[in-house]
C-alpha cells in the first residue's frame, strides 16, 4: 500500500485561481476563487453584493 502525496479530491482544487474584489461601496478587499463565480457575493462589512467586473487576478497568493 502506497501513501497518498496529496489529500483525497487535491486534482479538483489545484486549478484554482484566486481573485481580489473591492467592495464598490465600502472599499473592502473580499477574495474569491475561480469555482465561485457563479455564486453571489456580499461585502462582509456592509452587506452589499460585489461587483465581479472589479475583480482582478491574484497570481501571487
């Protein structure tokens, strides 16, 4: 028996792109991933949806 190198389901993450959205109203900075733009987001200080349009890549982190 072989030890995994990775957690179980790694392969379905891995791809993943990480994106750093300021809040239109607050000015909060929210990061969100790749899988997650098909979902609505709201600011976590003032509750207001976020706009995707002022998302930007994130290559770093």
């Amino acid at each position: 028996m072989t030890t995994p190198k990775h957690c179980p389901g790694f392969e379905s993450f891995k791809t993943l792109q990480s994106f750093m959205c300021k809040c239109d109203n607050c000015g909060v900075e929210v990061e969100i991933f790749s899988d997650e733009f098909d979902k609505t987001h709201k600011c976590h200080a003032c509750n207001q949806q976020i706009d995707f349009t002022q998302c930007t890549f994130d290559a770093g982190v």
